[in-house]
C-alpha cells in the first residue's frame, strides 16, 4: 500500500511541474501532441494519472518540455522549471 501512495504522489509532482513547464513555455496540450507525435488526450491522460505513463513516455514529455525528467520529478516547488 505503501508503493501505491509513493507513486501517486509522484504522479502528483509529474503533473504539476509538466502543467507549470507547459505553462512556462505556453504550450497547449495540442501543441504538446504535435511535438510529441501523439493526440492530446494521450498526453492528458499520462500526466493526470488516468493512465500510467511508461518511463519512456515521460521522457518523451519531458523532451518535448525541453526539460530535464529529473525536474519534472522534484518535489519541490522551484520557481522556475528549467532545462
């Protein structure tokens, strides 16, 4: 139970820092999915937890975000995401 609540806290950070990026950067999940090759509601989906995005997914997000994934990642709230 313990593994189940790390992760969903992960996933919780992954989508505030990729949401702040996207921001940051003002990407819409569209623009996203022109990057990355994909529909926006693939992405939606890998960020907001309705589906468990693969290692490699996430980095192809963090890619996209021209961000390292180790930031997308922290937990803490830096005041800029940046590459």
């Amino acid at each position: 139970m313990a593994t189940v609540n790390r992760e969903s806290k992960a996933m919780q950070v992954f989508e505030r820092n990729v949401r702040k990026r996207m921001k940051e950067l003002g990407l819409t999940f569209r623009a996203m999915a022109e990057k990355m090759d994909c529909t926006a509601m693939n992405i939606h989906s890998a960020i907001s937890g309705k589906s468990s995005p693969s290692l490699e997914k996430m980095e192809r997000i963090a890619a996209a975000l021209d961000t390292p994934l180790h930031h997308l990642l922290d937990p803490a709230e830096p005041e800029e995401i940046s590459a």
